[in-house]
C-alpha cells in the first residue's frame, strides 16, 4: 500500500509542477518546470526527474534546461534515482536535501474549538512578506520577498481544487497559515507551508489549519492525504503525533552559483515549518514546537525558495 501510495504522491507532485509552471521543457527523465515572473522562487524553476537518468546525463541536462539561471534545482522524485546520482552531483557542488513523503493515516474529524478559514491571496500577502523579511538573511532583496509571496497565484491553477487556509490571531490578522492542494478525482490531497508566525506559535493555530485541512480533504473524498517535511527537521515528530507516516522520500539537489547576487537561502523556505524555514519556504516545518516553519515541486512545508 505505500508504494502505491508514494507512487500516487509522486504523480501528483509532478503534475502539479507542470501545471503551475509558466513554461514546461521537456527533457529525458523529466521536465523542466519554469516561471520567469518569479525568478527568485527556485521551487518555480526547476528540473524535475520522474524517470532514471544516468549521473551524468542528469548533469548535462541541468546544465541545459536551467543553465540561464544563477542556480540549478533538481526535485527527483524516485529513491533510486536519487541513490545513483547522489555522489556525481554532490561531487558537482550541489546540496542535498531530502524530503520525507508523510502520508495522514488517522481520522479527520471537524475541527473542535478554533478552526481555519478560507483566505484570499489578498489575505496572506502582508503576513508572508513579514514572516519572509524575518526569516531570511538580513539585506536580501525586496525582490526576493515579493517573488516568494506572488508565486502562491501560479499555485491557483496548479491543481482542480486549491485552498489558501489560516487561523486568525484575535487581532484578525492570519496567526497560522497553509495551502491545501486537491484532486478529488484522483482521491488526493497535498498540505504545503504550513507555516505559523513566530509570534503567535504555542496558541494551537497549526492545530487548527492542519485539522481543517485534513477534514476537507477527507470530505472531498482524498482518501490520500500528504506532506512534504524535512528529514532532519523536528516538525517530522509534529506530524508523527497527529498520524503522519513517512511512506517514502522525495530528494531535493540545489547548487548556487558562486557569482549569483542572490544572498544564499534555504531552498525552500515555508515548507511545512511553523517557522518557514528559509526562503523557499514553501515546505513544511514546526515552529511551534509544533509546525510552523512553504517546498514539491513544491514542496516541505515552510515557506521554501
């Protein structure tokens, strides 16, 4: 059952990939998934491998599909894959960063006591930009803050069904925050960059938007329901108590170019974080000691670059 469900996860996150992009090369085990509006977003440009490359033609095709860019990001969706072209493309000069695929196997009830609600990218753009300008190196550029916070338009149609969640503070402001990714159809449903501001963790907001999320998604029939979270990340324990299970991993290659003018940042930011965790938050991690840290192609969940 979890090959099959990892195999149903990893269709998704390719397909979504491909929908959000801007443009999308095809190329010998995969794709490249590129968006020039948002040229600091790595997780919007990027070369995702579904099949089984050699090291070396993976290299060559990075060079390729993502050579115009001051960074090369490679989402590689098979274990195997990842196995055999680690060493070459460590030896290249990229990280690595793998991913835990955590599928929900508990109940989704409806949400007791506080609850999440249905946002507007409107909403989130003020409290993205300030967690952002927190959380990433001091005199990154603006431009870097506005690409990460506007990428969340092109998510908009990456998917049949896709909700932007948050937990209000009592102020009305979004104290917690999330995307939620549905393919009724298909019976699947992805949360990514659950993310919790740092001054509102440890009140139960990440509780509450990952509850609501889990509901709908069982009410939309997604009998699979997954995240993207960091390996080596304490968020993963977070999920483990509310009845996730890793079912396989997803493996992340970066390499930034040493003249790039971009400050370094982590790959993705808001990847399932509570904290976001980095630039490319778009991931999934805790802050909260509980999540709050934006990533699969998208991906983990805290706000990933």
């Amino acid at each position: 059952m979890s090959d099959s469900a990892l195999t149903r996860a990893n269709t998704f996150l390719a397909d979504f990939a491909r929908a959000g992009a801007g443009e999308v090369v095809d190329v010998p085990g995969g794709f490249a998934a590129l968006n020039e509006r948002y040229p600091h977003s790595r997780a919007d440009n990027q070369l995702v491998v579904e099949g089984d490359p050699s090291p070396e033609a993976l290299l060559r095709t990075a060079e390729t599909a993502l050579g115009h860019l001051p960074y090369r990001r490679l989402c590689v969706l098979r274990e195997e894959t990842a196995d055999a072209c680690r060493e070459a493309l460590l030896h290249a000069g990229y990280a690595h960063e793998p991913l835990l695929v955590m599928r929900h196997t508990g109940a989704s009830p409806a949400p007791r006591g506080r609850r999440a609600e249905t946002v507007d990218l409107d909403s989130l753009r003020e409290p993205v930009a300030a967690f952002l300008r927190e959380l990433l190196p001091a005199g990154t550029d603006e431009q870097v803050v506005r690409d990460l916070v506007e990428r969340r338009a092109a998510r908009e149609s990456a998917a049949p069904a896709v909700e932007f969640l948050a937990s209000r503070a009592e102020s009305g402001e979004p104290a917690a925050w999330a995307d939620l990714y549905l393919d009724p159809a298909r019976g699947v449903a992805q949360l990514e960059d659950l993310v919790t501001h740092p001054a509102h963790r440890r009140q139960g907001h990440a509780d509450a938007v990952l509850a609501t999320a889990l509901h709908r998604a069982s009410e939309a029939g997604c009998g699979l329901r997954f995240l993207l979270a960091d390996e080596s990340d304490w968020p993963r324990h977070w999920y483990r108590r509310r009845d996730f299970t890793v079912i396989g991993r997803s493996h992340t290659f970066e390499r930034i170019d040493d003249t790039a003018s971009e400050a370094p940042a982590t790959p993705d930011t808001e990847r399932n974080s509570h904290a976001e965790r980095g630039p490319d938050a778009e991931r999934t991690s805790d802050t909260e000691r509980g999540p709050d840290a934006e990533r699969g192609p998208g991906s983990a969940v805290r706000e990933r670059r």
